[in-house]
C-alpha cells in the first residue's frame, strides 16, 4: 500500500477547515477504512481533491458527480442520497 493510501494521510486529507466537512468525512474514514479496497481507497484520494464548496454541494444532495467513482463514494459517505439520484 503507498504512503498517499495510509490511514493516517487519509485522515489528514479529511481536514478541510470546515467542522461539517471534517465531522462527516472522519466519520466515514473512521467507519469504512478498514473494509475499503485499494482502488476505493484511491478514488477516495481522488475525491478529496475536489473544492469544500463542491464536496459539500455532493454530500448535501445539491450536485450530483458526473464521475462514477465520485459518485459511487458519496453514496458510500451519504446513504440517503443514493434514492435521488
């Protein structure tokens, strides 16, 4: 596993200066890291490169990603958004 798939970095990435941003996505580091495979792990590095404002936007139902692998992860970090979309 790289250094950049490591649950610590991970972690660190999910500090975003925003309290609801960090609330919901350490949560999910906490929750789902161990189970996550490699790529998934990747895909969720990738997501973490995306703006605050869009993230927040995903997570809130108020945007939808148009990548699949964004889009399969948000589900993953917000269930209830998987019935509206």
């Amino acid at each position: 596993m790289s250094e950049r798939l490591k649950k610590g970095y991970l972690q660190w990435r999910c500090r975003r200066g925003t309290k609801e941003l960090d609330v919901i996505l350490i949560r999910f580091m906490d929750n789902h890291y161990e189970q996550m495979s490699d790529d998934e792990l990747l895909d969720f590095d990738r997501l973490l490169d995306n703006q605050d404002t869009l993230l927040w936007d995903w997570f809130c139902g108020h945007l939808v990603p148009e990548n699949k692998n964004d889009k399969h992860l948000v589900h993953k970090i917000n269930p209830k958004l998987a019935d509206k979309v």
